[in-house]
C-alpha cells in the first residue's frame, strides 16, 4: 500500500505541478494510472493481470487431459490475451504428455481461460515426472502476474 498528498487547487489543477501518477507493480512495470481531472475528481483505472490459478497441479496418468485455469484480474472491460507454451522437466513430450502452445484469449468481462494439455499414459511404471506451462507475451495492455507458470506432476498409476 502506499500513501501520497496531493493539494488539488480551487482550479482543478495540482498543485505538485502533476495531473497523473503511475502505480507499478511489484517488477517494475505500470500496474495502473491514477489521473487527477478538473473539479478534484480522481479516475483510476487498473491494468488487467493474467496469470496461473495455480503454481503446481498433479494429474493421473491415465486421466487423458489436464485442465489448467488462467485467470485475469484487474480492468476488465478491454479484450486481452497472453501466449503459453509447454516445456520439459522430467517428463518428455511425445511419451508423458503432448506439447502445446498457444494464445488465450479473455474478451472484455471474461475472467478465466483453459489451456487443455493432453496426458499420455506411457504403461510403465516408475517417477513421478513433471513438466511446465509458461505463460508470455501478454497483449492488449495486459500484465503477467507472479504466477505466470505452473509445474504439472504426472501420478503413475502402474
């Protein structure tokens, strides 16, 4: 949380000689803008945020199909969109899973995606292999929330 004074003049006009102040997020980048209009009237408007519903998920091997939830938070009346992509760990695509990689997009009001990642069941048993799900690239004034993977365990179930 942070705490800033701000003498708005008869005017409308600040009198720290600004009219708009940027809030930053945690990294770094804009998370949202606060504007200072005539009348001492303040808008303020958040940058949406996507991100992982969760950083771990486990699966059965033999469940055919995990279903990852991607959340968008903050200003929802704008369409936005993030790219997501696949990656070895300990599991191998082609034996443990299928490697994806896509865009999700959230029209205006839509807060949550599905990246759906197909799970293959190898027959053999052994480990407990795991493999990511990166999120990148968001679009559309969008940014990426702290959770912008997750680690998905494969249960053997031979």
């Amino acid at each position: 949380s942070m705490k800033f004074k701000l003498e708005i003049l008869a005017d409308g006009k600040i009198s720290a000689g600004f009219s708009e102040v940027s809030v930053k997020s945690p990294s770094g980048s804009i998370a949202g803008t606060i504007r200072f209009g005539k009348g001492a009237k303040a808008i303020v408007t958040t940058a949406p945020v996507i991100e992982m519903k969760n950083v771990f998920s486990n699966v059965s091997e033999d469940a055919g199909f995990i279903y990852l939830k991607v959340t968008r938070s903050g200003f929802k009346n704008q369409k936005v969109s993030v790219k997501y992509a696949t990656s070895d760990d300990s599991a191998l695509a082609g034996k443990h899973y299928t490697a994806r990689s896509g865009t999700i997009s959230f029209p205006a009001g839509v807060t949550e995606g599905t990246i759906t990642i197909a799970i293959r069941d190898n027959k053999t048993a052994g480990g407990f292999p795991r493999f990511n799900v990166t999120l990148s690239a968001p679009g559309g004034g969008a940014l990426l929330g702290k959770k912008s993977y997750t680690v998905v365990g494969i249960v053997d179930d031979d």
